[in-house]
C-alpha cells in the first residue's frame, strides 16, 4: 500500500530528490515549496500523485493549515519529512539580528510548528514516522557557521525529546544528520553575513579546508532514505555521508577526555 508523506521544501536538493524518488515507486507526495511554480515538474511527471502546497514554513498558523489540508486530501499522513531550511555563513559577529531571527525562524520554529501540527494526527493513527532533517553540524560545529550550527543543535536537543514523548502512541522520530552535500545549500539558498576583515584569514582556511571529496553526491542519498523510511524500527539519529562518522567520533573523543580531565572538580562541585 502506498504511504502518504508529506515534505516541505521539496522545490530543490534533498526534498525534490527524495520527493521523486517516492513518487516513483508509488507513494503519495504532498510536497511543499514557498512557490508551487518551482513544483510543476513534480507535477508534469506523476500527475494526482503530488499534492503541490505552498508554505512559508515560519508561518506557524500556515503549517497548521497545510497539516489539515494534507490530512483532509488523503486521511492520514504517514511520515512528515521536516526538510525546508537553509544556511547562514558568516562569523558570529558579523550576524546581524535580522539574520540570526531569520535562521531560527526557518530551521527550527518552522520545523517546530509542522511537528506539533502533525503529532494529533499520527497520535490517532497510532502510527507515523516524523524525520527532521538537521545536519551532523548538530552534534559538531565549523567555524563561520555559527547559527546554523546552534539552529541544528535546537532540532536535535528538540527531536531527542520528542522520540521519548511520542514513543508510546506508535510515532518514531529520526534525525538525518548530513555532512556536506553538492547541493545548492551552500550556493543559490544560502545568506552571506555582512563581512569584518578580521575573519578573511578563518574563512580562508575554512574554504580551503574543503577539498572535492568533503562534499556527497545528493543522488547517492536517495536508497539510504528510502531504507530510513522503510525501517520497522528506524534509528534517532542517522548519519549521511562518509565525512560525518569520523568526525563525530574525533570531537566525541575529546569531549570525553576532557569530562574525564575534569570529572573530580565536577563531583566536587555537587556538594
């Protein structure tokens, strides 16, 4: 039997790959875009199977209406796929209020609206699945990346909670943690902060840090989410991507050592 989900920002990377790639072996996509134009390809090729939906995701009483919209069109949704986001680069300082509220706005609270909004519904079903597409820079951080890093570390400290509450009424939730992909994350959809000189010399050595091979192919994601989405029992955190791994394990390490370096002031502290 077909499954109804739901994904926001499907007009392009991961949400257009993973959208067709569930449209085409069958499943129902509601797909969600802040131009529907952007979706008439989905559309063109499969037809009734995508319900094209405009959203603003940081519009919460939006996110609410496309929730109903999605759940009177089919009766139920089964996975929701929170992937609508984008990257602000730029040191911390230079990051204007706009910005910071900006990135918030999309990455969490937009995220943070959609789930409470779909939670009654699967909560009635007794089933669903809600995947969060956050980013291993949710569990580690890069310099000039500074809000989204802590926009990422919200999804995830949101998400662990979520999986312990939902736990009981039949609802999994998963964290797909990407590292670097060649999507336009980093090119057309990302926001510059305005520059201060001081910080050439750190995002000099950032940019050269990246070498060709730092950044996945979109396409080769699309078996391992279909996996995540098949699974009986799907992980809370999955990582894409082979740069990821290694370095979660590297910083894991340090933190480690150094909760251990400092374990004995710790206790002495509790009094």
């Amino acid at each position: 039997m077909s499954r109804i989900i739901l994904i926001t920002g499907a007009s392009r990377g991961f949400g257009k790959l993973w959208a067709k790639a569930l449209l085409k072996r069958g499943d129902k996509v509601a797909a969600t875009a802040r131009n529907t134009e952007d979706l008439k390809d989905l559309v063109s090729e499969f037809g009734d199977s995508v319900y094209p939906l405009q959203l603003n995701v940081d519009d919460r009483e939006a996110c609410f209406g496309v929730v109903k919209k999605v759940n009177a069109q089919f009766g139920r949704i089964d996975v929701l796929v929170n992937n609508a986001g984008f990257g602000l680069f730029g040191a911390i300082e230079e990051t204007s209020e706009q910005q910071a509220r900006a990135q918030m706005e999309t990455n969490f609270f937009g995220l943070l609206w959609l789930t409470q909004a779909v939670i009654p519904v699967m909560r009635a079903q007794k089933s669903g699945h809600i995947i969060q597409v956050s980013s291993f820079l949710g569990l580690v951080t890069l310099p000039v990346l500074g809000l989204y890093n802590a926009s990422k570390y919200a999804v995830n400290g949101l998400s662990e909670t979520l999986a312990t509450e939902v736990k009981s009424f039949g609802i999994h939730v998963s964290l797909i943690e990407p590292n670097g992909f060649a999507t336009d994350w980093s090119g057309a959809s990302a926001i510059q902060t305005e520059a201060n000189e001081v910080y050439n010399p750190l995002k000099k050595a950032f940019k050269e840090g990246a070498t060709p091979d730092s950044w996945g192919k979109p396409e080769a994601t699309v078996p391992a989410f279909l996996k995540l989405i098949d699974s009986e029992n799907p992980p809370l955190h999955f990582l894409l991507g082979k740069m990821a791994y290694p370095a979660l394990k590297q910083v894991y390490n340090q933190r480690l050592a150094e909760f251990e370096q400092w374990k004995d002031v710790a206790t002495e502290a509790h009094g």
